[in-house]
C-alpha cells in the first residue's frame, strides 16, 4: 500500500474536525447595511448613517395582518448614526451603537449631503468605499439639498426598504434619461481619468417625506459645483450616447402648447471628435437617435411626403436645445461633465499636456462645440393621420 493510501483515511478524520467556511458570517450575527448616508458634522467631523434591515419586521410572502397573537411589526429597518473624523473612524464607531457588526457586502446606495460634498474632495468622501472588499462597485452614488440621513428614513408606497426605493428608483429613470446615474465604479474611474468630471443623481424628499430622483449634481475637480435641471441631465447623457429610453416632446408649430408631438426614442449613439484650429481646441458631437411616433396633437397626413422629414428635422432641433443648455450650464460651473478633455488628451496628447492645468477654467468654457443631429423616424403606430 502507497504512502497516500495509509494517509488518507487519517486526513479524513480531521476534515470531520475543520469547519467548511472559516470567515463564515451567519445572518444572526451581523448587521446587513443597505444605505450609507453622509453629512457634516461639528468641529470639521463627519456624520454617517447607516441604514440596516431588521429581518424579523419584514413580512414573506403568505404572511397576513390580523389573527392571533403576535402584534404589530415594527419598520423592516433602522438606522444608526457616528460622529468620526474620517468616514472609517465613523464607520468603526458606529458599533459603539450596535450589538452587530455591519456588512456593506449588501450596500445599494451612498447618499451625500450639498454642505459636505463642497467642502470636502469627492475622492476624500469615497476613499474608504473605493478600498473595502465588502463593498460591491456597483453602488449608486448620490447628492442631496437635504440631511442625508433624513432620506434614509423616508417613506415608499411600494418599498419597505427606503435605500432600495431609491436604487430601484435610479434603475427605472432608465425609461427618462432625466439624471446622469453613476455607481462607486464609474465615479472612480472618472476622477482618476484626465479630463473629466463628476456628475451623478439628485434624491431629495417631498412633502409626504418620500424619496424622489430629480436631476443631477455636477462636481467641479471633485467638489460640488451645483445642479442640472432633468433637460441639461438629459442633455448631457445625449452627448455621452447614454441615453436609453424617454420621451421628447416638441410643438408642430413653434410656440402652440396645444399641438404637440411625442417621439418615442428607441436608439441612440454618438460620436465626440476633438480638433484643434489656428492652435485651439474645439469638439465636434455627432448625435443619432431612431424613435418611433407615440402621439400626436395634431391632425397630420403621414403619408404625405415631407411630412415625416419635418417629424424628425422638429426633433433634432429638439434635442440640440437640450444638448446647448447642457453646455451653458456646464460651462457656468466650469465642470467638464461631457469628458471632453478625455478626449483632447486621447487624440491632442501633447497639446493637453500644455494646456491641462488651464482646462477647466480657460479652455473649456470658451470651447467651440458644433453639434449635429441626425434623427429618423422608425414606426407611426396604426394610425397615418
């Protein structure tokens, strides 16, 4: 018999002794962190809240109120709060608070509060997230007017889980295009890019205390800078080719509130071209979009030729209003939010090299940006007229 043959059934009865998953975290045990919020605080420190699930207040399925015994549940969440001079000395004083460690493996968004974002770098903000193996990169990051953790405890008529109202709030703005969502992976591959900055959603709360997404929060070299409305967030992302679905909506004729087309977008793509002439810089941004008709204020004869050419040329004039309200409010903040620097520095390497320092407060707000759009007209649904 081989040496490996004897040593086996000795290598058997230890297994029976070791345990499968050494670093094994059971639900019993932990916290499970489903939001992050951060504000200010006194004496230049730092608020953070932490939203977490409370697993024996969330009803399954076939559970029902009333019968016998038992009581009212009590919300599916809590939150907990710490006072700390960095985000890491928050996050481990927050177990000063709970009998539980907390696990960010779980974490869906990161809510930062205006004040905060102007005053610290959005890198010093989001360091600890970038660094932490529990955190997945794909958290949604985001800005609020409002105390950040007050968001964490709003209320949803269809979630019980306020941060997952707000991530499934950012996935459905997928069908608007109306903000510019970035998660922890893209917001740090854009800092560490050349010429760009940061743009990403807007939550704030209503009247009813309830979480909704509006907009986006540019930031200028990683602090905050100010607002776009939903059409200059959408003017942006046309740009970016990153528009997915929504909606655009333009008069038949100029200035009639009561003849309006809808346009339905489908596809879109784009294009950003970086030239230099008599020695500056200048973008040129190709825009394409196929949509298809979804209604219609007025009585029209699709069939009648020119008829669908002037749909489409209403439609690019549309969306390049967008498109220059974005820039002119880019340029105000003087936030390179469309990565046009990325690009100069890409194609124009060593006449980035001259003039970088300079970008976003000489070059890119006096940039010449041509735009083209090119928009045709897909399906008109049953009806010609």
């Amino acid at each position: 018999m081989s040496f490996c043959k004897k040593l086996m059934p000795f290598i058997l009865i230890i297994s029976l002794f070791l345990s499968g998953c050494w670093d094994r975290k059971e639900l019993n045990e932990i916290g499970l962190s489903i939001g992050v919020a951060i504000d200010p605080a006194e004496r230049d420190n730092i608020l953070l809240t932490v939203e977490t699930v409370v697993p024996s207040n969330i009803k399954t399925t076939g559970q029902t109120g009333g019968g016998g015994g038992g009581g009212a549940r009590g919300k599916p969440y809590t939150t907990f709060s710490a006072v700390g001079e960095t985000i890491f000395h928050a996050v481990r004083r927050i177990l000063d608070y709970t009998s539980r460690k907390i696990f960010y493996g779980y974490n869906q968004v990161i809510i930062i509060n205006e004040d905060i974002a102007r005053e610290y770098r959005l890198n010093q903000l989001l360091d600890f997230f970038f660094r932490d193996p529990e955190l997945r990169e794909r958290n949604w990051v985001l800005v609020t007017p409002d105390k950040a953790a007050d968001i964490l405890n709003t209320v949803h008529p269809l979630e019980m889980l306020p941060a997952k109202a707000i991530a499934d709030e950012i996935k459905a703005n997928t069908f608007k295009s109306k903000t510019i969502s970035n998660d922890l992976l893209h917001v740090h591959q854009m800092i560490q890019s050349k010429g760009g900055d940061v743009a990403v959603p807007v939550v704030r709360k209503d009247k009813k205390n309830q979480p909704f997404i509006t907009g986006s929060a540019v930031f200028k070299d990683e602090k905050f800078a100010g607002y776009l409305t939903e059409i200059e967030s959408r003017g942006v992302l046309w740009v970016l080719g990153k528009v997915r679905s929504g909606i655009v909506v333009f008069p038949w004729v100029k200035d009639d509130p009561k003849n309006k087309i809808s346009i339905e977008i489908i596809k879109v793509s784009s294009k950003i071209i970086p030239y230099f002439k008599d020695g500056k810089p200048g973008i040129n941004v190709k825009i394409q979009q196929i949509g298809n008709i979804g209604e219609t204020d007025v009585q029209l004869d699709l069939e009648k030729p020119g008829t669908m050419e002037k749909i489409a040329d209403l439609e690019e004039k549309a969306i390049k209003q967008e498109v220059e309200a974005a820039l002119k409010a880019a340029k105000k903040y003087h936030a390179d939010v469309f990565g046009f620097g990325n690009h100069v520095h890409i194609y124009f390497p060593k006449e980035w090299k001259a003039m970088e320092d300079r970008w976003r407060d000489e070059v890119f707000p006096d940039l010449p940006v041509n735009i083209e759009v090119k928009c045709k007209i897909n399906q008109v649904g049953l009806s010609l007229k």
